[in-house]
C-alpha cells in the first residue's frame, strides 16, 4: 500500500517537484522517499482494478505485451504481474526509482522488466506492445507553463511503438490543456473512449480520476467518442466532470463535420496525423485544402492546397514543389478554381504540388522571409522519395506590384515602427480591370514583420475636378502650373465605400443576424450603439459610418500614433456620429458594463431608447503570438472579459470577433468560451484569407431567423453595395 509522508516532510518532498518534467527532480523525490515503499498519485488499485481488468482481459490476456512509461513507484505493475499479466516493461527516466523498483521485484516477478528510459525518446522498435498504460505521465509532462511540445513527443513515440490494433490507456486527471491534446492527436485512425474512475463515498479527493482509451485503428478513420460519462451520476469533482463531458461533445461535432465528407479545412497536424492518408505516398488525383502553420513553428498561417499530380509519370522535374500565389492574384481563374489549379501542377512538373496563398497582411512581407517560415512547414509534406533526397523549389506568381511610394513612417512606443505607402498593382489578367492603374493606399505594423493593418481606396476627389473647370480660363501661366499637378495625390481622396479587407465585409454581412432589429431603429429614428475596439487606419468605422448612417459609433484605440496616422493619410474624421476614445479596450468595456449594465451611448442618458440593439466589434491584431492568436490578443478572449462584453450587450446585441489564429486547439479553445458565455455562436470563414468572424449573442431578443428574410433586409439598409448573400451562404452556426 502508499503510504503518505507527515506533513512536514510531504511538503519537502512537493518542494522538489517544482517542475515535474526535470529528471533531477525527479530522483531527488524519490531519493527522499526511501526504498520499499510504493506511491500513488491518484486512482488506487482497489478502485482501478475493476475497470482495468475488464479492459485489459480483451488484449490476450496473459500473452499480451503491456508498456507503463513514467511507472516511478507506482503498485499499479505489480498488481497487474499477480492478476496473470506477465510481459510488463516498466520504463521511467529516473535511475533511482528504477533501480528501487528492480530490487523489490526481481525475486517476486522475475518475468517484469525496468528500463532506464526516456518516455519521450523509447527504444524499442515499432509496433512493439499490444497495452501502453499511462498513470499519470502524460499529467506529469504537460506542466502548462512547458506548452505541449513534451507531450506531443511522448504520445507520437506511443503511438510508434504500439500496434495496429493495440490500446493506448491513459488514466488521467484530463485537465483541459491534456485533454485537448489527447482529443486532437487521436482524433484520425484512433477509435476513442472516456470513463471515470469510481471514487469511494469517503474519498476526499479534489479530483476525478478519468480512463481515456484509444485503440489503434485505420489511418484517416474518424469515429466520434464514446463516453461513458454522465452529467447527472456523482463525481467528487462535478465542475471537473461536466468540463470533460463539454469538451467531448464538442470534439464529436468536430469529428462529425470531418466524417460527413465536406471539404474540411485541415490544419498541418491534421494532415501529418493521417487526415486525408499517409502524407509519404503519392495518390493521384488528391487534393485537400487546409492551414499551414502552428502555434511556435512559424512566423504566419497560410491557406494552402496540397495537390497530387492526376498523372504520375516518370517525366516530373520535382518529386514536391512550392508555388506561391501573392493576395492580388488569388482570384485568378489559375489559382482560384480547381481546374486552374490542376494546369498549375502540369506546369509545374511535380508530383505534389503544395500551393500557397498569401493574404493582404502579407503584401508587403519580403519573400525571403516567407520562404524560410514556409521551409520547415512543407518539409514536413514531402513525399516518400526513392532517389537521394532533393531540395523543394520556391516557385510564384508575380507579387503584381507596379510601383510603390512611402509617404511616412512613424514609431510609437505601443504600435512600434509603421509604414503608411501608396501602391499600383499590375494588371495582371485582362479580367481583373479592378486592380489596374489604381492607388491604394496602406498601413503597415512592421513588428508584425511588415504585415498589412489595412488597405484602403484613392479615388479623384471631384471638388479637384469643379476646381479645373472653374479656372479653365485662366493665364497660359496658371494652366501650366495647373497641369503638372494634374493627377497628384493632392486631386485624390479615400473611397470610404471601398473595404479592403475581405473579413470586414464578412463582419457587414453577419449584421443579417440581428437585420430586424436595425431595420427598426432607423424606421424610428433610435441611434444603434456600435462600439469598435482597434482603429487602424479607420478604414472599416468610416465605411460603417456612411453605409449605416443609424449607427452610433464609438471607436477604442490604444495608440495614439495610430490615430494620427488615421486622421492625416486617410480621411477619418470625428463627428457627432462617429467619436474616438483613446484608451485600453478591455478597461473601457468592462468600466461601462460595470457602472450601466453595457450602455455605450450618451443617448441613453438623454432619454433616447435604451433597449435598442448594441454591437460590439473587436477587431484588434496581438503583438504577442505566443498565445497562438493572431487576432485579438489573448485577453480579449479571457472568460472575465467575455463576460464584460454579456453584460455590456446587456439583453441582446451582438458581438463580433474577427479571429485569426495559428493552433487549431487555441481556436477550439476559443470557441468553447464563447459558447459557455454566450446562447448563440455563429462562425463564418474566409475563403481566401485565414480569419474567421465569429458573431455570439447573449439572447434570443434580436435573433433572426429567416436567413433569406434578413440578407434583403440588411441590403436594404445598406448604403454601399455589399456582397451579402456569399457571405451568408457560409455562415455556420455553432452554437
């Protein structure tokens, strides 16, 4: 049996283990522990025994090949050697326990073996055990301040090491961060089930005990979760349990988006975990879209498209090639449609051909920079190559810019360097007469690596053009001074009808949710509070301010160089309609949602209609990627600030994130907040680009129902043209 060290001496001994993943610390624990004793972390042999067994007797009993990493000095392999299961291989990096564990078993089980061992790096050859059996070490390795990168090692070296067939048994205290590791690396060719451990009445134990299983199956198979788990049997931890069984069901609707044949968008991991087949074999005619990049390996996340050549011949020039198509040619009929694609890949010479498509953030990035971010990401999509291995090739469009002119660059001590530039992109298809010969200008954040903040339209101010016509009279003097200024910047002023990016007219088009409600404010005259968190360069609150004219608009900025540079370069102004607070976002909402329950307006002070539908808009990019975020940074989406923005929506409203995020469980993560704040949760993905517009509300009051209904209403409120109906078509709920 454990024996439990007194009370000053369990505290020493705790002390050790500051950090669980230190091999020091380790035999320093057990070293303080003594010899001859055993110890258990959690889930008793007497409790576990049961469920084990009935487990354990379907894997040939006796015969079958049983792996406990990370055993230290724990009974659980000793009770199973005398329940009949002889062929146990204990491994566990510490020496001390190791040679503990030997000495007290060699006698008594003579057929167990104890390895010194890394679990993280085990040598033993492939497909070696029938039963790997986790107690706690896959707990012991995810430290959530080490991130998951130990974890990941260890549970790929599980599953090389155990059989097609075999059964992985993790029994675990399934924290969140553990949990939604284990549901994300098995959730291709892995059939999964969840049960808890049993506690007794007079346990007092904080924490439930959980037996996670997974059995080894057929690669790119996905089964939904059977969990044995229910919200009405007793646990000693209820909040721990119910936490488990949401995380669960809302891995099975992953899961069954995955099985219903809809073109998912895959990230990299799940494609280097068996999403669409073994990555290392060419199949002809394959062709998957997903993300590249993660959270720690890469600067960026990309939209790609993997595609393997429809006829394999001996004639490629390259068994894997690169091709990058920059953001002003991604609608080109080549790269935008599937058949485009496919000439690209005949063109090309590949066997595989991984095309890569950059958004407008990455306009003005240097190439070098996103070749070697990309280079270690497509390594990992090369296939299996029977000749001397050959380096991958960097192929790309033209990046269609004509001509470039920096018209200031400006350092804050939030933002950092910033780049405002006027560009011309190239003509580059007959078709695309959009882009020819026109001016945009845009705001660049260099400590992104030169990404894009936002782009707007230069148009001919037409007050320039009454003004020629006035003078047109004038001394041959005044005419020619006049014609060399012809067509300056001075004649040209910013379209505010004009959105640059693609995901803040996804944002316009997912006011349909709420159509109904806006529809009413202005047939009475009733502002709308509209509050946006992240200026920029002002481009989306201008646009909002001329084509819904109702709206009440408010915008929260942080860095006041960034106001500046709004204001001077392109065209925001203030006016009664339109105001800017020049503080922290967080602190502002939480500050209104504290004093008056989510009232954003002065309006409602004045006696104007406070149950008047309230938007809230963040629409802020993170300088800190660490967090897996792209956009907004990571305390924007904290369960205290999520519940700031419910009670400043106050009964109803909508609130909107635009959400760019590099980790597909970060993402996850995300939406599983919000739906735990909010009753409704829809998301709408870009196509192109890597965001995704996620819309929540904290009610039914302003709900629309009829998706029809509400696009003809919004379109009809709109004053600038907007592409509604695409945008709605790709609207899911989620919640």
């Amino acid at each position: 049996m454990a024996t439990a060290p007194a009370a000053g001496a369990g505290a020493a001994l705790l002390d050790t283990l500051a950090d669980f993943t230190s091999r020091e610390n380790w035999d320093k624990f057990f070293a303080l522990r003594g010899t001859g004793d055993s110890f258990e972390w959690y889930a008793e042999w007497p409790l576990l025994q049961a469920p084990l067994l009935a487990l354990l007797h379907g894997c040939g009993d006796g015969a079958a090949e049983i792996l406990v990493p990370g055993c230290g000095s724990s009974a659980l392999s000793e009770r199973l050697y005398d329940a009949g299961f002889r062929r146990i291989t204990n491994v566990d990096f510490s020496r001390v326990v190791v040679a503990d564990m030997l000495r007290r078993h060699a006698r008594a089980r003579p057929e167990m073996r104890w390895r010194v061992m890394d679990m993280t790096d085990m040598q033993f050859a492939d497909g070696s055990f029938d039963v790997i059996l986790d107690k706690g070490g896959l707990d012991a390795l995810m430290e959530p301040e080490a991130g998951t990168q130990l974890g990941m090692k260890y549970l790929n070296e599980a599953k090389r090491v155990l059989k097609s067939g075999g059964k992985f048994v993790c029994l675990t205290l399934a924290e969140s961060h553990v949990l939604a590791l284990l549901l994300s690396e098995f959730r291709f060719g892995w059939n999964m089930s969840v049960q808890a451990i049993p506690t007794e009445p007079s346990n007092k134990s904080a924490f439930q005990t959980f037996m996670v299983v997974m059995v080894k199956g057929k690669i790119s198979e996905v089964q939904t979760i059977k969990s044995l788990l229910d919200q009405s049997a007793e646990y000693c931890n209820k909040k721990q349990a119910n936490a488990v069984i949401r995380a669960l069901e809302n891995e099975n609707v992953i899961r069954e988006s995955y099985s219903s044949g809809v073109d998912v968008l895959f990230s990299l991991r799940d494609l280097q975990l068996g999403a669409i087949g073994d990555l290392k074999v060419i199949v002809p005619g394959r062709r998957r879209q997903f993300i590249l990049g993660e959270q720690g390996s890469s600067l960026y996340c990309y939209k790609a498209v993997l595609l393997d050549a429809r006829k394999q011949t001996e004639k490629f020039e390259y068994h894997c090639g690169v091709f990058i198509v920059p953001k002003v040619r991604a609608q080109e009929w080549l790269f935008a449609s599937e058949e485009g694609q496919w000439h690209v890949v005949e063109s090309a010479k590949a066997a595989r051909l991984i095309m890569v498509f950059l958004d407008s953030r990455l306009a003005s990035v240097d190439m070098d920079v996103i070749k070697k971010d990309l280079s270690p990401l497509v390594k990992d999509l090369e296939p299996r190559y029977p000749e001397e291995e050959a380096p991958i090739p960097f192929m790309m469009a033209g990046d269609g810019v004509k001509q470039r002119d920096i018209l200031q660059e400006a350092t804050s001590e939030i933002t950092g360097p910033m780049v405002v530039e006027d560009v011309v992109y190239e003509n580059v298809d007959a078709d695309q007469n959009f882009m020819s010969e026109k001016i945009f200008r845009r705001l660049i954040f260099k400590r992104s690596s030169g990404l894009v903040q936002s782009e707007a339209l230069l148009i001919k101010d037409p007050l320039s053009d009454e003004a020629d016509k006035k003078n047109k009279n004038a001394s041959a003097t005044s005419k020619k001074r006049r014609n060399q200024k012809k067509g300056s910047k001075n004649t040209m002023r910013i379209d505010h009808s004009f959105l640059g990016s693609p995901y803040h007219i996804s944002i316009v088009s997912g006011l349909s949710l709420v159509a109904s409600a806006l529809s009413a404010a202005a047939a009475s005259g009733v502002k709308v509070s509209t509050t946006v968190i992240g200026l920029g360069a002002g481009c989306f609150p201008m646009f909002l301010r001329g084509c819904l004219p109702f709206l009440d608009i408010e915008v929260v900025e942080l860095d006041p160089v960034v106001a500046e540079l709004a204001k001077k370069h392109f065209g925001f102004l203030v006016d009664e309609q339109l105001k800017v607070h020049l503080c922290d976002g967080i602190k502002y909402v939480e500050d209104i949602a504290a004093a008056d329950h989510g009232t954003t307006t002065e309006s409602v002070s004045n006696g104007k209609d406070n149950n008047a539908i309230k938007i809230l808009i963040i629409d802020v990019d993170s300088s800190d990627l660490s967090s897996g975020l792209s956009c907004p940074p990571a305390n924007f989406v904290e369960d205290s600030f999520l519940l700031s923005a419910k009670k400043f929506l106050s009964e109803g409203g909508l609130f909107i994130i635009n959400l760019v995020s590099r980790s597909s469980s970060v993402r996850e993560m995300v939406v599983s907040r919000l739906k735990t704040v909010f009753v409704h949760l829809y998301s709408l993905q870009l196509e192109e680009d890597v965001n995704e517009v996620l819309f929540a509300s904290p009610s039914e009051k302003y709900q629309e129902m009829n998706y029809l209904d509400a696009v003809n209403e919004l379109k009809n409120l709109l004053k600038y043209p907007v592409d509604v109906e695409s945008d709605i078509k790709k609207l899911q709920r989620l919640q």
